[in-house]
C-alpha cells in the first residue's frame, strides 16, 4: 500500500471509534481543533515514532495522540492545581504592537508556550527519565503544539488574547450548556477567543472523521512551508497573522461572513500544527 494511502487509512482509523464515543460538547474547536492536530501528526509518526508513542500511551483509556490532546486542558477538572501550575504554559503574551520575542520578559522561567515545548521536549527525548514522565511530557506536548499556532495564543493586546474583545455573534449554532444564558434570540454575546475556540470549527457541522479526513487529504498539497523547529519562531508567526489575515474584525458585530473568511486561517494552522508536531516527535523519538 503506498505510504500516503496507509497514512490517511491510519487516521480514519484513529478517528472513527473515538469520534463517536465524544460527548456532545467536547466537539469544540477546544477539543475538535486539538483532536485534528493529533490525529494529523500521528498520521505522519515515523514506524519507530509510532510504536514509542504506542508504548507510552499504552495505559491510556484512548491510547492515541487523539486521545490524549485535551489533557492539559482537562486538568482543570481532574487535578486543579496542576492546571493551576501549568496555565501559563498554553499562551504567550507579546507586548502591545510587536512580535518580537524576549524569553526574560516574555517567558520568565520558560512559563510561557514556547519555554515548555522545548522543555517537554527534552524530557520526552530523554530515554532515562521514568516513562510515567515522558508520557506526560508527549501529553502536554500535543496540546501546546496546538496552542501556540491558534493565533490568539500568542496575543500582543492588552486583551488577554482576546477573551476581552467582547462580540454579538448571529448564530444559529447553540452554544454549548454553560453558555446558553448569553444566546437569545439567534446573537450569542462572547469574545473573539471563543469565537476561534468553538464557533469557527462547530459551525461547519462535519464530523471529527469527515474533517480529518479532509485536511489529511489537503496536508500532502499544501504548499505551506513548515520552515522552523524553533517554538519561538511558531508563536512569532501566529503572533503576526493577527494584523496581516484580520484576525481582530473591524466590528464588535459578527456573523457567518467573519467565521467564513477566518475559517481557511484557522485550518491551515491545524495542518501546519500537526505537521510541525510529526517532525518534533519523529526527531524526538525516532532515535537510538
């Protein structure tokens, strides 16, 4: 079977059962958007790459990259203070205006997205260190990696990565339980990071299965260069989509036309994310 085919074949395979197990409201772009960067990257895992991940996942209820791309987001409910602890790592702030980045100001202690990705990194890398250790190391791995190419995680205004720019969406997309107090009458009132975190993705309505398989069909085409393996240099360019593509529309009121046009963007750094993801796993443990 050509190594294309046997790679997309894969990924169905990854997609099919877990996709159907989801609840309801973890088809967010928040776990959607993480699950589609995992089942992309394992997709493109070297056979070395695949069989460490195999065995480190092995105690996992979903043992695949899938399975476990919303752990670090999931620690919220399941241990609180390590979510607590570990906040920080999913973002980066810039300064107001610039994409310049200054680990000292910027990353004290590597307590940013782009410190912990080098350090998870390394301790996944490290075959001497205690599985259990490596195995939360890839965990959070997959997640940040995701992080950091959603363009808001690596904010440069005083908006928190815009959870403070507040917006009426027109919608006919219900939000999920939490939020169904601020739907009435068709106009969700939210902010633009919940509008890249849910809407963008929900409201195209296709399946976890149907779009991984789109993208994965995209992902051999695209002429996108992954171009660095420096964390860094992924948040600088998340950092400045934000000006260049409109990521920040003009008005505080949106509809389908904004998700319609930001919607490309926001899969193209899927597939960049889970390109970039493969190669740092593969050169992590696709060694002797």
């Amino acid at each position: 079977m050509p190594a294309r085919m046997a790679g997309m074949t894969r990924l169905l395979l990854l997609l099919m059962l877990p996709a159907l197990l989801l609840p309801a409201p973890a088809r967010a772009w928040s776990a959607q958007g993480h699950r589609l960067v995992a089942a992309l990257a394992e997709a493109q895992l070297t056979p070395r790459a695949l069989s460490d991940v195999a065995m480190l996942l092995a105690v996992e209820s979903e043992p695949t990259l899938a399975g476990v791309a919303t752990w670090a987001d999931d620690l919220r409910r399941s241990d609180a203070d390590a979510f607590k602890r570990t906040a920080s790592w999913h973002y980066v702030n810039f300064p107001s205006g610039t994409c310049a980045y200054r680990p000292e100001r910027d990353c004290p202690d590597g307590n940013c997205v782009i410190g912990q990705i080098e350090r998870q990194r390394a301790i996944l890398a490290d075959r001497r260190l205690p599985v259990a250790q490596r195995r939360d190391a890839l965990k959070f791995l997959v997640h940040l990696v995701g992080d950091v190419h959603q363009p808001l995680h690596a904010g440069n205004r005083p908006d928190k990565g815009g959870n403070g720019f507040q917006v009426s969406l027109r919608t006919d997309l219900k939000p999920e339980a939490y939020a169904q107090k601020d739907y009435v009458d068709g106009i969700m009132g939210t902010n633009l990071h919940s509008v890249w975190d849910y809407y963008l993705f929900a409201s195209t309505r296709l399946s976890l299965p149907g779009y991984a398989a789109r993208l994965g069909m995209q992902t051999g085409t695209s002429k996108v260069p992954t171009r660095s393996a420096d964390p860094a240099a992924w948040a600088t360019g998340s950092c400045k989509l934000l000006d260049a593509r409109q990521v920040y529309p003009r008005s505080h009121r949106m509809d389908s036309r904004y998700l319609d046009s930001q919607r490309p963007l926001a899969e193209q750094q899927v597939q960049l994310a889970a390109r970039r993801l493969a190669e740092l796993l593969n050169t992590a443990l696709d060694h002797q």
